[in-house]
C-alpha cells in the first residue's frame, strides 16, 4: 500500500487543543477526528489498531471459554426500573424516546439486558456456569469529556458476565477473568496491576481495576513496588492455582484513591516500597452475587427442587482506551518515536525508497519488496512521496512500524538498510529481514505456545499409555543411572581420600634414605627445610618375627628416639592408649596386631630378630623380650597389623643397624603439593635418596585411578542406554501427533518452534531425571554408612570387610566436579538423543499428513 494513497492525513505540529501525549498523536497522525465534544470518528490508522486491540481480547476471553454474542446499544428502560437503577444512575446515562414515546436509553453498560436475556433462557443449574462476552460501543455523557479518547463519552468496549449457582464457583469465574486480563495485557506488552477498587454504580462487595503506570493517568494508586515482581505464567485454569495467583497479589497492599487509607498503607508497606503515581484504568472486574440476579428474577432450578438466584459477576476491557493507554505508556513525546507492540502495530514495515524524478529504481525495489513481504503474512506501507529519506523516517516514526526498510544510497545489490524504530539501521538481505520480522512477530506468542504445548505432549493420554510407559523407563533409567554414578564415585573419592589421609598420618610425607655417608643436618640444611617442613625425624627400620605363646608371626620394627615417638601424629591420634614414650625394652603394637595375639599394654612377647649371632653349630637368630607399653589406632587394618614401633637404640643395637644407615623423615606443612616439595628436598640432598609417601603407594593409586575411570565409562552406559529410550518415546510422540503437526504450522508456527516443542519434551524428562538423580545419589552418599550398618544388621553379611579395605568404616566424599561431570554427560546425552525425532517432526509435510484424514 502507498502512503500517498492511504488516508493518514499527517498534521506537522501537536494540535493546540491535545494535551497528553495519546491525544496529541492520534490528532497529529489522523488516526481520529472530533465528531462533537467527547465524540470520535476513527480513522483508518487508528481503526486499524483498535481492530488489532479487539481481536486479542477476543483471543484471551475464547481461550477461558467465555462465549462472544452481541446486544444493541439502544435498551428499554423497562429492565434497567426492574433493577432499580434507572434513576440511580445519574445524568451520565443518555435518555432517549422513540416515536411512540417509549423510554429507551443509549447502554452506558449490559448488566441488566444480559440478565433478562439469561433469565428467558436458562432454567435448570445442570447450564451453569454461563460466561458471555460481546464488543460493542457504549455511551456514559461525560459532563466533562477530555484528555481525547482517554475521557470521551462515547467508548468501544468489552463487557463479560458470568452465572453461577453459588459464590464459591462465582469465585472461580471471576478469577479466570483475573488471569484472562493479566494475559490480555501481557500481550499488549503493558504491565497492568490489578488493585482493589470501588464498585461505584456497578454495585457488589469485590471488584479489582487493572491500572498501568502513567504521568496523565486520572487515577491516584498507592501500592507495594513489590507488587510488579508478581509471576502468572505458571498458572493453570483450575481453582486452587488461580486462588494462589490472586493471593500472590493481593498480599500486597495496592488500591486506587477512592480505597486509600494512609494508615493502613504506612502500616503495611515500608518506606522504601512505597509507591505513590497515577495510572490508567484499562480494565475493570466486578463481582456482586444476587444484585440484579434477585430483583429481576433470575433463578434456577436446584437439585432438591428449589430455587435460587443466580451469582453473577461482570468484567470490562476499554478496547479504544487501550489505544490511548498504549500512546502513553509507549510514545517518546521528546523524540517523536512511537513504538507500538508488534502485536497491534498498523503495519509491520515501513518501506522508504529514495525517490527523483530520473530515477524510480528505488520505488520498483520497494514494490518487489513489498510482493515478497505480502507473501510472508506481512504488512508493509510504501512511503512514495517524494521528500527526502530523513522526512519520511520522521513520519513512519510518528506511525510507530515497530521496522524500516531504507532504500537509499547505502543500499548494495541484495543488501538494504533495516531499522527496527529507534535503534541504528544495519545492512541485511531480505530473507534476512523477513525472518527476522516473523520471529520477532511470534516471539511471544510462541513462546507461551510452546510451553503449553510442551506441557500437554508431556501429559500423554491413555491411549498413549505405551508410550508413557517408556517415559518412565526412561525417567527411571536416567535418575538411576546418575544416582549409581554418584554414589561410587563418591565411595571411591571418599576411600582414596581416607586411604590418603591414613597413609599420609601413619608415614612420614618424605623420606631422605642415605646411600653412604650418614646425614647431617646443620643450620644450614634446617634453614632451606624450614620453609616446607613442620617437622623433622631420623628413624630406622628392619624385620623380625614376632612369637606369643605359639604363634608367629612377620612384623616391621621401626624405631624411633623417645621425643620424636611422642610427636608423631599416630600417637597423638586419640584412640592411641598407654605411654606416649617408647624407652628401652618398651614397644608400641598397632590394634589388630594386639587382637590377633592377644596382648595387651604391659604384656611381654619374645622378637626375634632377622640378625643372627655366631655360635660353634653356626648363625643362630637374635632374640629379645619386650615389653607392650602402649597400643595404636592408625585406621589402617594393614599397617596395624604389622608394624611395632620401640626405641630407636635398642632398634639398632638389636638389629645391628648402623647409625650412619638412619632415615630422615621429612613431615611437611602442606603434604599436598608432594612432587614439587620432593624436588626441592632432592636438591638440598642431592647425593641421597629421596621418595615420598605417594612413591611408596603409587601402584595403588594408580589402580584406584584406573578403576575409578572405568567405573565411570561402565557406569555411564546406564545413562546413555536409558537416555536411547528417549528416541523412542518421542519417535512414537511424533507420530501421534501427526495431526497436530500441520495444525500447527497452518496457524504461523516455525519449523524451529516444532523442533522445540519436541526437543522440549526429550529434554524435560532427561533434565528432571538428572536432578532426581542427583538428590537421590547425593543423599545415598551422605548417609551410607548408616545404610551399610542396617544391611549388614538386616541380612547378617559383613559389607565393607577392613581387613580387604584397610578402612574401618565405608567413605564417602561429595566432589562437586564429578556431580557437574555426570550431570553435564547425562543432559548432553539427553540433548543428542532429542534432536533428532525433533527434526524429523519439522520435516513432516502438512498436506501429506492430512492428505488421507
């Protein structure tokens, strides 16, 4: 369409006589015209807008079940003296007489012509509820019409009602209403608070008003800032959610001027939250019972054969004051810039070619772009007048086309300028431009359609009862498969952690072993060590045989000097008993040495020592009796078993070890970083033998890695195979929703939208399996060793055996890395495993797959 062919007659400066910004526009560009005070002609612009408006309301009250008829807009009185409020009504009710002098009136509002029309129609309670809804103009004669459509006298308009057998399903309408409106508006792109209100000449005891924010809004608010944070998208048309969502807002204290009461506000509220403006009315819900149900008679029939009246409610939208509403909520007055949501915007694009009288090229490209556009479901409006490129910005800025499409000098072959309104242009080809319009178009509407749809896929019928079945095989498969993965990894991080902790406390962190000569250690050497070291010890060590009462049995015999004994962290440990010194003839047994033989501290048992002495019929073993002063707990079954500690002395004299042959145990402030602290040790004693606890155990803790790395790929087969049965759920998803599929698409929806919806689904039943997973595999190890106790208890078996484990009790380390790691494994299965179905339910053809229905 060409702008100098549509009837927009543009007007270069604000009328004098607007004075708000929704007047001054819709003057300005001639989207309505001042029939007489109060009263508008709307003018194609204008009228496009409000259709646009009309047709979202409708949308919202159809998609709650409420049912569209139309009444006139001339009533008899006759209804409105039955109701009692003929006279009531005041001045602003228009009176008029036909010619046979029969009062009639010009509707100001439909209650009572929708009551009689109920009440000759509806007899029985088995046809409640009833909601009714219709669009049509009224008339209020406003003793003081301004502000333009915002306080006119003749005004388009919503108006609902509702029939109910008793308040508490009365209530349900009413709150259906309530959602139905924070959507409406929603898709308007208008934050609308709905406040208690006044019921004025409506009547009834409940009523809310939907305002949103605005400098020229004619009524006072004073409200709760928190009040805007408020969520309604998750809530479901059912009672107790739409209960919970009114709850949510009417905790917050929130109402217009005629409800205000300052002491309750400040008591209420506290001063930072406190919000007090001005706001529009946009719509308004009442809810008032038996008010014109009772004296106009409209009863039912009730089950025990009564009657009663019926509740009613009834609920306005002011669709031409959305218009205006809109302007004032999104008109930049400073900058001349309209942004209408591109929901009811008049066109989607404005198509500005740079026109000369010696050149039409650009108009021709217009044309061709316009062509293409109309095939894509979009309206565009060609600017083919002939003034510069900067005046026709300024006037598609005034008509608010949420998108530009320049055709100037800095168009290149396929590449024109776009712009969406009020940001800078960029250079795009047009299927660039055209997709980028359409996803923008359906953003929202989609967004919310995919949720929904996704969550009724999720729910799936009886007759889809297979398929549900492998939706819970697949949840269960999951959740276990990542539940499992978390409980190993964590016994198996928990018992390397422990057996690191024991070994680390049982032996020395580093020990210097000489080669020849004995070591020394001078201020020197202390003043290089003591920037790792905590402590430094010399010991010595060999074997034996250790024999009480006829057993036997191998030992290691390490020996150290009576002050560094005390030091060490296995006597320090708590569950160490007896002498903390180690003196002559005095040894020290680990606990499952001292079970196994029996002893206990004070005891005497005979070593012999692997040093013999020399007799006439040869070498014959040494032997020596001790005395058990004192009995360890390292935690470690192994090393408890098969170590004795005693003076390092006796050791070497009883050994025949040589002083020169002592070890220096090096015990570290930090044990962790092992490797980089043995290296600086092995440059001080360069010339001696230098390894670290972790050097001593590396066999083992290398299989404890290997195992733990092929536990971890087992055990994520679980996941991958269970994650597989996704395909399938969503395979036969794809195929029973065939119909739908093309449904979908014929109303607008993206191929890209379709992929989402079923990706959607596959990724929901992977995602919330891994989180149950995750909750059950993290409990289960928090409290396993509670749970090994009741099995072994329950089942009379031995989990866990010490003497396999060299733990007593079974570990169990939380890693937050290895629950990311399989949590990230088992989502990225569950992604690749979703894509394909969704893609395949993209590709589906519309008319091949209703072709034969």
């Amino acid at each position: 369409m060409y702008l100098s062919k549509t009837f927009i007659p543009i007007l270069k400066n604000n009328p004098s006589e607007a004075k708000i910004k929704s007047h001054q526009l819709m003057l300005r560009v001639g989207m309505i015209k001042q029939s007489s005070a109060g009263i508008y002609s709307w003018l194609p612009l204008g009228f496009k807008v409000m259709k646009k408006i009309e047709q979202i309301v409708r949308e919202e009250q159809n998609r709650i079940g409420v049912q569209e008829i139309l009444m006139p807009t001339i009533q008899s009185s006759e209804i409105w003296k039955e109701s009692g409020r003929y006279e009531d009504y005041g001045e602003e009710m228009l009176r008029i007489k036909d010619r046979q002098d029969r009062e009639m009136l010009y509707g100001p509002t439909n209650e009572e012509l929708i009551t009689d029309i109920f009440r000759s129609s509806v007899k029985s309670y088995k046809s409640l509820p009833q909601l009714l809804y219709h669009i049509q103009w009224k008339f209020r004669d406003e003793i003081r019409p301004r502000f333009g459509i915002m306080r006119c006298r003749e005004f388009y308009m919503k108006d609902a009602y509702s029939f109910d057998i008793s308040d508490e399903e009365a209530f349900f309408s009413y709150n259906k209403f309530f959602l139905s409106y924070l959507r409406t508006f929603k898709r308007l792109d208008l934050k609308a608070i709905p406040m208690a209100a006044d019921t004025g000449p409506i009547g009834g005891n409940l009523s809310h008003e939907f305002i949103i924010l605005a400098e020229t809004g004619e009524s006072k608010i004073f409200t709760d800032k928190r009040i805007f944070d408020v969520n309604s998208e998750e809530t479901k048309l059912e009672k107790k959610s739409l209960t919970e969502l009114r709850k949510k807002y009417e905790q917050y204290y929130a109402v217009t001027d005629e409800k205000f009461n300052k002491e309750e506000f400040e008591n209420k509220v506290s001063e930072r939250n406190r919000l007090k403006t001005k706001g529009i009315e946009v719509g308004h819900i009442f809810y008032f019972g038996d008010k014109y149900s009772k004296p106009m008679g409209a009863s039912v029939d009730l089950p025990g054969g009564k009657k009663d009246f019926v509740k009613m409610g009834s609920y306005g939208i002011g669709v031409s004051r959305l218009v205006g509403a809109i302007i004032e909520a999104k008109y930049d007055d400073k900058n001349e810039v309209m942004k209408w949501p591109i929901s009811v915007a008049p066109y989607d694009v404005g198509i500005l070619p740079m026109i000369n009288k010696n050149d039409n090229s650009a108009l021709e490209k217009a044309n061709n772009i316009n062509k293409e556009l109309i095939l894509n479901n979009l309206e565009a409006i060609i600017d083919d007048t002939d003034e510069n490129l900067s005046s026709k910005i300024k006037k598609m800025n005034l008509i608010g086309t949420p998108f530009q499409i320049i055709l100037g000098k800095q168009s290149e072959g396929d590449l024109v300028e776009f712009k969406v309104t009020g940001q800078e242009p960029k250079k795009l080809n047009l299927k660039e431009i055209i997709n980028f319009i359409k996803k923008e178009k359906l953003k929202k509407l989609i967004s919310t359609l995919e949720k929904e749809i996704t969550l009724r896929f999720l729910k799936t019928r009886k007759k889809d009862g297979f398929l549900n079945v492998i939706s819970i095989f697949s949840f269960i498969g999951i959740g276990l498969g990542v539940a499992v993965l978390i409980i190993v990894m964590s016994v198996m991080n928990g018992f390397r952690t422990e057996l690191i902790n024991k070994i680390v406390g049982f032996n020395s962190h580093i020990t210097v072993k000489p080669y020849e000569e004995k070591i020394l250690i001078d201020e020197k050497i202390k003043n290089k060590l003591n920037f790792v070291s905590n402590n430094l010890i010399f010991s010595n060590s060999s074997e034996a045989i250790i024999v009480n009462t006829g057993n036997s049995k191998g030992v290691i015999l390490r020996g150290y000097l009576d002050n560094d004994f005390s030091s060490l962290d296995v006597i320090k440990n708590d569950k160490f008993i007896g002498s903390s010194k180690i003196e002559k003839n005095n040894i020290s047994i680990g606990k499952e040495l001292s079970f196994n033989l029996d002893l206990n501290i004070g005891d005497n048992i005979t070593i012999m020592s692997s040093s013999g002495i020399e007799t006439i019929i040869g070498n014959l073993p040494k032997n020596q009796t001790f005395t058990v002063s004192s009995i360890f707990d390292s935690g470690l079954a192994d090393f408890d078993n098969n170590i004795i500690f005693l003076n390092l002395k006796t050791l070497e004299e009883f050994s025949d070890l040589l002083k020169k042959d002592r070890n220096l145990e090096i015990y570290l402030k930090n044990p962790q970083n092992i490797e980089a602290q043995k290296q600086l040790i092995q440059k001080i004693f360069s010339n001696e033998f230098v390894y670290s606890w972790a050097d001593m155990n590396s066999s083992l803790f290398s299989a404890l890695k290997v195992e733990r790395n092929v536990m971890f790929i087992i055990l994520s087969l679980i996941i991958i195979v269970a994650a597989f049965n996704i395909i399938s759920g969503l395979t036969i998803l794809v195929k029973n929703k065939t119909k739908d599929i093309p449904i979908l698409k014929s109303i607008g929806v993206l191929n890209n939208s379709i992929i989402k919806i079923f990706f959607l689904v596959g990724l929901i039943i992977g995602i919330s399996a891994t989180f149950f997973g995750i909750l059950l595999g993290v409990l289960f190890s928090i409290y396993i060793e509670h749970i090994r106790i009741f099995i072994s208890n329950i089942f009379n078996i031995s989990l866990f055996p010490e003497e396999i484990y060299f733990l007593s009790t079974m570990p169990s380390e939380i890693n937050l890395y290895s629950i990311f790691l399989i949590s990230i494994c088992s989502i990225m299965t569950t992604i690749l495993v979703s894509i394909f179905p969704a893609i395949n339910a993209a590709k589906l053809d519309p008319i091949k797959s209703l072709k034969y229905e």
